[in-house]
C-alpha cells in the first residue's frame, strides 16, 4: 500500500518564527531518503512556503493558496489551478472596500508571483506582515486597484480586528462562489478572513495528488479552520495539541504540539508502517 502524507504548514509543521526546527528537518528528511511520500498543503505561495522549509527534502507536488495551486518545485510544473474570474475578484475587493478592508491579493503574473495591496490603505496588521516580509521579492504596493487585481488572483487575505473582518466574513460566508475562512492568528490578538474561488479546496487539491501519485491511502496532518475540508477526505487525520477543539473532535487522533515537533515524532513513530 503507497501512502501519501500531507502536512499544514501554519501552527502544524513550523514553529512559531516560521521555520522546520533541527529536530523536525533531521528525522523528516531521514524518512524522506527511506522514500517515504511527505508533502504539504498551505495558504502560502511558492515562494513562502519553499524558504520556510529550508532544508527539509521534499521533492513531491504541494498545495498551495489553500488548494488554489497544485506546483511541483521540483520541474517547475503547474499541476492544478484555480484562480477569481475577472468579474469576482472585482467583486471581492468592492465588498470588503465596504466594510473599510484593504486585502492582501495573492496571486501570479507570467513572470512573477505576487502579494500586493494598495500603498497607502495599510491596517496595523497588514504593516506587521510587511515588516516580517520586507525582503519578499513578491511583494508589491499598488497604486491602484487594476494594479492590484492584474494577472491570475488565487486568494485574498484580510487581516484586521475581530469586528471589522466578521461583518464581510457574514456576508462572504453564505456566497456559493468562494470559500471564505476566518480565524484568528495564531500569534496575534488580529483575525484573519482567507477568500478562495469555490474549488480551490485543500481537500479537492489533495484528492488530486493521491490520484496523480498513485497512492492508496491519505494522511494528513492540521490545526484550524482551513485544513478542515483536507480532513474529511482523508484516511487518517491527526490534529496538533496547539488545534482548536472542533477541529480535534474530528481528527483520529491528537498529536504532539507543533513547537514540540508533533507531526515528525507521529512520523517517526508511524510513518514506514502504514
């Protein structure tokens, strides 16, 4: 039997400054040379997600923009993606700009992937993600509304307080046309609200790599709202102790926390028998 193995990045794999600790990266990229199948699923983009695992050796596809992109590193081959038409994103923007939310707009030109958002329109949240990214090569200030929406959009994100990012949330939430998921950050007192056309699912993207790999049975691995979806199409699922209960309630199993190496100690002890 071939298992697949796909862990959340965010408050799962990495610890809290964003990185694969020594533990985790030794005993991963030992089962990794033993040929176990080990990836991922994030909302980061490509280039987030590849310098946050520094080190770690997976050569296999990965999700990103919460399943809005399926990219092999390796080839440098889109596998899977979905992406706003013209007319939603549109939308999208004109409905937070209601509610006084300037996004983050992930998203991608021919020559680049890109996070922009409108210079200027920053909340103190979104100056606290540019000031832990300020030698991100994607990152761009747009100076207007058809620079921010240019090229492929995968997702938007949208960081603010609680009050300001749940009145679009409660509107977005009940729209058919995209997946709207809001949390709190994990480190932070600010909520983030992450905005996806309908299909761009972690669980549609990881049903895709199984079937592009070839692989008999699927665990993952998570700790919030947006690995939710992954879980239910899953063989096994396992929370991190740091997860929110909802979440643990439907996991098989709880696993140590993410800043305690939890999914490579479950791997350790698991991963060559299944």
């Amino acid at each position: 039997m071939k298992t697949l193995f796909v862990s959340d990045l965010d408050g799962t794999l990495l610890t809290k400054d964003e990185r694969v600790s020594d533990y985790s990266q030794e005993h991963l990229n030992a089962l990794l040379a033993q040929g176990v199948n080990f990836t991922y699923a994030t909302a980061r983009s490509v280039g987030s997600a590849v310098r946050a695992l520094r080190g770690l050796n997976i050569t296999l596809p990965a999700v990103y923009y919460n399943g809005g992109l399926v990219y092999d590193h390796a080839t440098k081959q889109t596998l899977r993606f979905c992406c706003f038409e013209d007319p939603m994103k549109a939308y999208v923007l004109s409905l937070l700009a209601s509610f006084g939310i300037m996004p983050f707009v992930y998203g991608a030109t021919e020559q680049r992937e890109v996070v922009s958002w409108r210079k200027g329109m920053e909340s103190f949240g979104m100056k606290r993600y540019l000031e832990r990214r300020r030698d991100d090569p994607r990152m761009f200030a747009a100076s207007s509304d058809e620079e921010l929406l240019a090229g492929y959009v995968f997702y938007f994100k949208c960081i603010g307080p609680k009050e300001q990012i749940e009145k679009a949330w409660n509107i977005l939430k009940y729209d058919p046309r995209v997946i709207c998921i809001f949390h709190q950050e994990m480190y932070q007192n600010d909520f983030w609200m992450e905005i996806s056309p309908h299909e761009a699912t972690k669980a549609n993207a990881v049903a895709f790599l199984r079937s592009y790999l070839q692989c008999d049975k699927l665990v993952c691995f998570g700790d919030t709202s947006n690995d939710s979806d992954m879980f239910d199409v899953c063989d096994e699922k396992y929370a991190v102790r740091n997860a929110d209960d909802w979440l643990k309630a439907k996991a098989t199993g709880v696993i140590g926390y993410c800043e305690e190496d939890g999914v490579a100690k479950w791997m350790d002890e698991n991963a060559l028998a299944k």
